[in-house]
C-alpha cells in the first residue's frame, strides 16, 4: 500500500530539524562530527530541501557555496570551515597556492554537477520576478562551472568529463573506482605495502573512524590510496592538463549522466533568466547525451564508466548504471533494460532500495559505505529520472519505501539494502533534505 503524503507530515517536520541542526549559519555540515565543512553536491541537495521551508535560506546556501569558486570556474568539492577534525583538511590540500582562490580555504577537486538542479528547483519555490532575477544571479556561476568542466577536463572534444579522484565521483569506494585506482601504475608501491599489511599501522591514525566504525567506511588501503592520489594531484597544483597527460582519470557514468541532465536545466535556467548560452558551451554540452551511448556495454547491456588512459569500459556494475535514467532522453529500449535491473532481485531489487552495488555482487557488504548501502541522493535522482521517463508507478513505489526506510531508521547517511537499518553518520543532512523534498513535490 503507497502511504498518502498527508501521512508523512511528522516526518518532514523532523527532517526540517534535522537541517537546523546541522545549520551552521548560512552553509550546513553534512553531519555532526565526520564532515564539518561545506561540500558541493551535499549543499546543492540541502538548498533543494531547504526551498521548501525557507526560500531564503536555501538561496543563502548556495551563495554561500559560490565563495569557493576558482577563478578558472571549477567548484570544489570542499569549502573548508575552521574545524580541524576532518580527515582531510585544508593544510593537506594547499589548494591556495594556486592562486585560484581568496577569502576561503578549498580542495582542488571538484563534485557532481548538481548545481544547475539546485538552482532551478529552488527557483521553482519563488514566485515569477524574484525566479527570473534568482536565475540571473546564478547563471554566469553555472556557465562559468560547466564551461570549466568541458575545457578542462574534456581533452579530446568527446562530451563526456574525465574525474582525477574517486572523491569527485561523490561515490568514493565504489567498485568501478577501487578497481581501476588499484590496477593503475601509480598504485605498485601501494599494492606492495597492502600485501606486507604495512597499511594497517595507519589504523590507529584514522580519524573518520572514531566517528563511524570502520566497517562501515572505506577500508585503510584504498583510504591511503586516496590521500597518495591528492599528493600527486597537489604536486601538479591542480592543473588538469597536467594530470590527464600522466596521470590516472576516469569518464565517470554517473557524473557525466548528471553533468547531462544539468545541460539541459541550465538551458531551462538560461530561457526564463531571457539570457542565451556561449556558444562554445553549446557545441560542447551539445555531445553529452550522446556520448553517454558511448559507455553502454553491448556485452552486458548496461553503462559502465570508461578507464581515461586505456579506454577500456570497467565491469563492474553498480548503481552508477542506473543514473543515465536521470540524464534522460533515453531510448525506451534503454529505459527497459534499466527498469529490468532495478526489478532485478539479483541485483538492485532489495528490501530497502536501491543497493550501491547489486545485491550478488563479491563486493556487496550492507553497511559498507559505497560498496553495499542504499542511499537517499541515489534515489531521488533515479526516482526522478524514472519519473521523466514515465515509469510513475516505480517511481512512487521507490519513493514510498524510501521514506519509510528513513521513517523506520532515522536521518542516517545510509542505508542497509538488506534490513534497513541505518549506517555512517546521523542525522545526515540530505537524507533530511531529500526526504522533504519527496514529500513536498
Ligand atoms: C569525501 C559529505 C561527503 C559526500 C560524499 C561521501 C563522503 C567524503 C568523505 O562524504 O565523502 O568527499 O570524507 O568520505 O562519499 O558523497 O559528499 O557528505
């Protein structure tokens, strides 16, 4: 039985507390204690919440996220408070010698583009005048971002973006990603400390998981992996020219599905806002949905994300193969074989949806943060893209057993797939967010 959106009034009360909560004047944390700084996608998804009780408030976080923007356009994954508990923080970065930034401390990578969403979704809370002056506010920001993404991560003209580091993805140790990172060159000594257990005195040092526990993050190799990755990517202070001639990337499906879908809303944005696009913009963006087509696996009959240095597509599916439904205009052939896999009880067709990797997966493991867990972001985007692609009744079903999985569980990060029960850090920010949203639109 769909439970009525009536029904889910207390639920989205206590979500807009959750969002005070973690408010920490004019930006939201994540969480308490794991992530004390401002992230990209997870503001782009609060404003989307936060639209629906406070207009204001939700335009508030998305200025205040614009502070970080380099000058070259790109925005970073993290704007960095004064807070020194996070594992990764702004003297590991140095990302201010690049000149590319004043006034706030940032990483020198980026985050999936969800930016142009954030800023028509909140402008759909706003009546006529105030939605067209908003749009004309954040217009050049976006422009400037996705002309950023196309110049400089986009060597060969192939509308699709190369990422540098699994944290762009948003999706840090998910399979596609654990398995090229540990394939790649870059990774011997590494591999050679892994297979010496060297890596485990590290253990102690960690702080994340004094937080969470352990099992329920990435593991301390891939961990280090990610912080030997950054050093590289620091040495080359940022420079994407640089780190695409050498280095390791990745054409990252869900990434280049979602920069897809926020083409198109940034066009929407642009038409109401009475501005038109650059036209080196247009012709780049112009590829994107196309070359989507160019990650499907004809052996598999589903999208994998493409290795940048060997081109090879990499076999590992996980939820990353559902997200070309929220880029859209899809074939309805293709929209078929990736209902077939969400209806699939092998794969993403669990208890509480929608599982990060498939349920019959060696990785699957249902408290492990990208390698098992269902999370909200994840559904809220398939939902929609199901949606668009007019598969409502799907669409409801996954929305109403997320809302009672966070009903049940509470404002967890994520999700076991298996019973529900929550994992990581609590209450979580857009599991908040999106929860409001579900039940409002
Ligand atoms: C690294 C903040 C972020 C999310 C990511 C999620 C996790 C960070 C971390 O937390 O990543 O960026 O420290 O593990 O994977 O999607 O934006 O919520």
């Amino acid at each position: 039985m769909l439970r009525k959106t009536a029904d889910w009034r207390q639920l989205a009360e206590r979500a807009a507390d959750v969002l005070k909560k973690n408010d920490l004047g004019g930006w939201t944390r994540p969480a308490p204690g794991l992530y004390p700084h401002q992230w990209l996608w997870d503001s782009c998804f609060i404003a989307i919440g936060l639209s629906h009780v406070n207009p204001r408030r939700a335009i508030k976080e998305l200025e205040t996220l614009m502070r970080g923007q380099w000058k070259n356009g790109m925005l970073p994954h993290i704007i960095f408070s004064e807070d020194k508990s996070y594992h990764a923080g702004k003297n590991f970065w140095r990302a201010g010698r690049t000149k590319q930034i004043s006034g706030v401390h940032t990483t020198g990578i980026t985050q999936p583009p969800m930016l142009a969403e954030a800023v028509f979704r909140v402008g759909k809370q706003l009546n006529r005048s105030w939605r067209r002056q908003f749009y004309r506010q954040f217009l050049p920001s976006i422009i400037k971002y996705h002309l950023w993404l196309y110049r400089e991560r986009d060597p060969y003209d192939q509308g699709l973006v190369a990422l540098i580091h699994p944290w762009e993805s948003g999706m840090d140790n998910t399979p596609p990603w654990v398995e090229a990172l540990w394939s790649h060159r870059f990774a011997n000594g590494m591999r050679v400390a892994k297979q010496l257990g060297v890596h485990t005195l590290h253990e102690r040092f960690r702080k994340d998981t004094k937080s969470v526990p352990a099992t329920e993050r990435t593991s301390t190799a891939d961990l280090l992996l990610y912080y030997e990755l950054v050093r590289r990517l620091r040495g080359l202070k940022y420079d994407s020219g640089k780190i695409l001639k050498n280095g390791f990337a990745i054409y990252d499906l869900a990434f280049n599905a979602i920069l897809a879908r926020a083409n198109d809303l940034l066009a929407d944005i642009a038409t109401e806002a009475g501005a038109s696009l650059p036209a080196e913009l247009l012709q780049a963006s112009s590829k994107t949905h196309a070359a989507l087509e160019t990650l499907w696996s004809r052996r598999r009959q589903y999208y994998l994300s493409r290795n940048f240095s060997t081109l090879r597509l990499i076999d590992q599916l996980s939820v990353a193969s559902l997200l070309p439904i929220y880029a859209g205009k899809l074939t309805p052939e293709r929209v078929e074989k990736i209902v077939a896999l969400l209806n699939d009880s092998q794969l993403f067709a669990a208890d509480w949806p929608i599982p990060s990797v498939p349920l019959n997966s060696s990785y699957f493991k249902p408290l492990n943060y990208w390698q098992g867990p269902s999370w909200v972001n994840i559904n809220w985007l398939i939902i929609d893209g199901l949606r668009r692609a007019g598969k409502t009744s799907l669409a409801d079903r996954l929305k109403n057993r997320t809302l009672e999985m966070v009903d049940r569980a509470g404002f967890f990060e994520y999700f076991s797939p298996v019973n529900g029960r929550g994992a990581g850090s609590s209450p979580f920010s857009w599991t908040a967010a999106l929860v409001i949203d579900m039940i409002r639109s």
